[in-house]
C-alpha cells in the first residue's frame, strides 16, 4: 500500500500495522531532517518521537490525499526550529554528509547544509515533497511519481524544477552551486544513521495515547521489525573538469529491483483479497434477502393466525350471546344485562357487538367489532390493551343501557348512528356522558364495523343528509 492507503488505514482501524510500515518508510528524513537543523543526537530522537506523536494526534485531519512525506517533513522542521528555539542550544554541524564530499567541495557543502532548511521554506510545497521524497527518502522517480499520483517523467521534470528553484535560491544568498552538486548534498544529507532504538521509542511513545488498549506485545512486534532496519543511501561525487558530479547509485537500484517484487506481490494478494471480498459480499447480500424474505412471510402468517383467532373467538360467542335477537329492533332501548353479541349484518348490529366485547367480553372480541385501520390503530398502540383493561373495571358498573336513535347514511359503505348512551353518575363521578354521541359506522365486505372514536352529538347533525329516526 502506498502512504495515502496506510494513513487511511491507521485512521480507519487504529492499524498498528499501518502505523508501522509509515514510521519504517519515513523515520529515515523525519530523524536526517531533525539532526541537521539541531545537530544534537538526543535532541533529534526527541523531534522524531514528536513528529510521530503529532502524526497520531492529526492524522484524522490531514484530508483525503495528504504527500505524508511532505507533511512529516514540514512538522519536523517547525518542530525542529521550536526546539532551537527552547533549549537555546548550539547543534554540532553533521559531518557525515561532509565527509562523503571531495575535499574541493567541503565549503560549498557547509554552506549549503547551514542554509538548507531556510531556503526549501521558499519552495511551494508539491516542489517541497517532490524534492523531500527524492533525495530525503531516497525514492526512485517512479515511487515519486506513485506518491504524487503523477507519470514517471512528469515526477522527474517536477524534481528537475524544484532543484533548478532551489539553486537559484541559493545563488540569491550568494552561494552558487551547480545542479549536481545540490543534488549530490540533498542525496548525502540523509545518510545520518538512526539509533537502533529509536524506531521502538516511537512506536511506544506515540501508540500509548492513540491506543490505551494495546498490549504490551506491540513493543515485541517493533523491536523485531524496526531493529534490523538500516537505512543507507550509497552516494558518491567525483569532480570532473571543475564542474561534473556525477551520483553512484547502486543501491538505490538494487533497491528498486526489490521494491518493484514487493510491489508484484502487494497486487497479487490484494487481486485475491478483492475476490474474497467480493465474493463474501454476493453471499451476504443473498443472505440478506433470503432474511428478508422469511422475516415477511413470518409477519404476513402472524396476521392470518391473528384473524383466524379473532374469528373463531367471534365465532364461539354467538351461540352464549343468544344469537343476535336484539338487533331485531334497532331502536329498542338496550338494559345492560339484555346487551349480546349480535354480529355484524348490520351498522346497528356492530357497534352492539362492540359495546358487549368491551363489558363481556376479550380484547381480542372487542377488536375484531373494528373497521382494519381503525383496528390496526388501536392495535400498534401498546397502551391500548392496559385501556381496555382499566374500562372492563369501571365500565360494567356504570353501564346501564344504550338506545340507537337515528341513523344517517353518508354512501352505501359508510353511516353515522347517533346514540344514547344510559350511565350511573353515582357510581364514577368522573364517567360523564354527553346526551348523545355520534358512531361513524364502516362497510368492510359484507360485514358492518365501528370506524372510529364517538364524538359528541351537535344539532346541527339532524339538519342535513339522509337521517333515518329509529326511535323518539
């Protein structure tokens, strides 16, 4: 994977792993960058461990397609500068990229060195990371051209302009310096050695806030990946007629060739982790449906056997209910104990039925006098069966008839009755009835069912539609 998907990875799933492999690809400049500007080894290891440390804390913030080399390299420089700048320390100057340089060349090279880091803070930053990923990281031009997202030859026209830009920076301080010489000091600058430890430092400092939970394994897994690690860059100058440097990079090839197998084998396991993935993806979705479908089919039978109940509960109340002889004569005046089951032939019918399921009979019996939506309403709210409770208490002692008036027919499936509704006061001062209330009444089939709440009785009911008087 290259920067970007590790950096994702990490933020995704706290990935040790991925953490891991950016410290390993990035410690190498992050520790070169941190020794040249404060020329003190312990000081250096401190900036690194920071710079990492600071990696952890921001990496949800850098964005989608952060050069992580580049950041990594900016952090270290202000952490750098803000380190001089506390301790007030004077750095020894590195001489090992010195003492790599011919003898002719070592005062360009001093100088060049001291003004470094002041004169890559004037390089817009893609000239920045491509010059920090060619010569910091020692990448070849075509990991440059991965990092950046770019062709081989526009990474190498890219650092070609970058390099040009930064000698002619130089010449502005009055420092020249030719292309290959600059490119020979950027190439040997890097060459500080990393103490063997520090990689392990790192990872325990930076890993301890980002992942409390870790065990202590993770400074093993470490130990064993970081403390074999070297990282060199063999770069050699010769001077020839005065100006020609010419850059020995044999390892930088053989470092290629190796990086180029892992590169085949990365695409080899994520092609057959894409079609694992894929395929789990295609069985999970068939899965999904195929619950889908049961989940459906368990609610559509939970319905059926719901109604087959209700309708043989229905069914077993008409016998002991004296079948129905009292929605003979509709505008009969209806005492409590005359009150039956009588079906559902007629509006009148209904809301009887209804009456006898609230004070006789079960919430099941009771539901089934309702209308579909009004019963699927009274069914989804999970306070309705306390409610039918609390009146099958306080309803049978205050009932003492009910009388249906009038009826007022609406459309051929749908009626209003108007009823009386007889009550003890004295037995719940708080059951108070209007004179009257109005029923809506619900055609369904060829069966009549209550539709609704009642809702008060107004005058202004008698004074239109087709009103039918059944009873003074």
């Amino acid at each position: 994977m290259d920067d970007r998907q590790l950096l994702q990875e990490y933020i995704r799933s706290q990935s040790q792993e991925a953490f891991r492999e950016l410290v390993a690809r990035h410690l190498p400049m992050v520790y070169a960058t941190a020794h040249r500007m404060v020329h003190d080894r312990q000081l250096a290891e401190d900036v690194a461990q920071n710079v990492f440390a600071t990696l952890i804390q921001k990496a949800g913030a850098l964005g989608a397609s952060p050069i992580v080399g580049g950041w990594l390299y900016n952090t270290t420089r202000h952490l750098a500068m803000h380190a001089v700048r506390t301790e007030q320390r004077r750095r020894q100057r590195e001489e090992a990229a010195v003492a790599m340089q011919p003898l002719q060349t070592a005062d360009e090279t001093s100088r060049i060195l001291e003004q470094l880091e002041p004169a890559m803070t004037q390089l817009d930053e893609t000239e920045r990371d491509a010059l920090v990923l060619r010569y910091f990281e020692d990448r070849s031009l075509r990991g440059v051209g991965q990092e950046l997202g770019i062709s081989e030859d526009a990474a190498r026209m890219r650092v070609n302009r970058a390099l040009d830009k930064l000698r002619t920076v130089f010449a502005g301080q009055g420092i020249p310096v030719t292309s290959v010489l600059l490119a020979s000091v950027l190439a040997a600058s890097t060459t500080t050695a990393v103490p063997a430890a520090l990689s392990t430092a790192i990872m325990a400092a930076a890993l301890a806030g980002a992942a409390a939970a870790a065990t202590t394994a993770t400074n093993v897994i470490l130990t064993s990946m970081f403390g074999a690690k070297t990282i060199a860059a063999a770069v050699g100058a010769a001077l020839l007629a005065g100006t020609a440097i010419y850059l020995v990079q044999q390892s930088q090839i053989e470092r290629l060739k190796a990086d180029n197998q892992n590169l085949i084998a990365q695409r080899q396991q994520s092609a057959a982790d894409q079609e694992t993935a894929s395929r789990a993806a295609q069985a999970a979705k068939e899965e999904l449906a195929r619950l889908r479908k049961n989940n459906a089919d368990l609610l559509r039978l939970r319905n059926e056997v719901g109604q087959l109940r209700r309708e043989r509960a229905a069914q077993q109340a008409v016998p002991a209910a004296g079948s129905g002889q009292s929605a003979a004569n509709p505008g009969r005046y209806i005492s409590k104990d005359q009150l039956v089951f009588a079906g559902y032939a007629t509006p009148e019918a209904a809301l009887q039925s209804m009456l006898w399921g609230v004070l006789n009979g079960t919430y099941e019996q009771a539901a089934g006098a309702l209308a579909p939506d009004f019963q699927q309403q009274e069914l989804k709210d999970g306070k309705s069966r306390e409610g039918f409770e609390d009146a099958k208490k306080t309803m049978p002692l205050a009932f003492k008839g009910m009388q249906i008036v009038a009826r007022k027919t609406l459309a051929e499936d749908r009626v209003e009755l108007k009823v009386r509704v007889d009550v003890d006061p004295t037995v719940n001062a708080d059951l108070k009835m209007p004179p009257f209330v109005i029923e809506p009444v619900l055609k369904v089939g060829n069966e009549w069912k209550v539709a609704g709440n009642p809702r008060d009785y107004e005058n202004q009911w008698d004074q239109d539609g087709q009103i039918q008087v059944l009873a003074k």
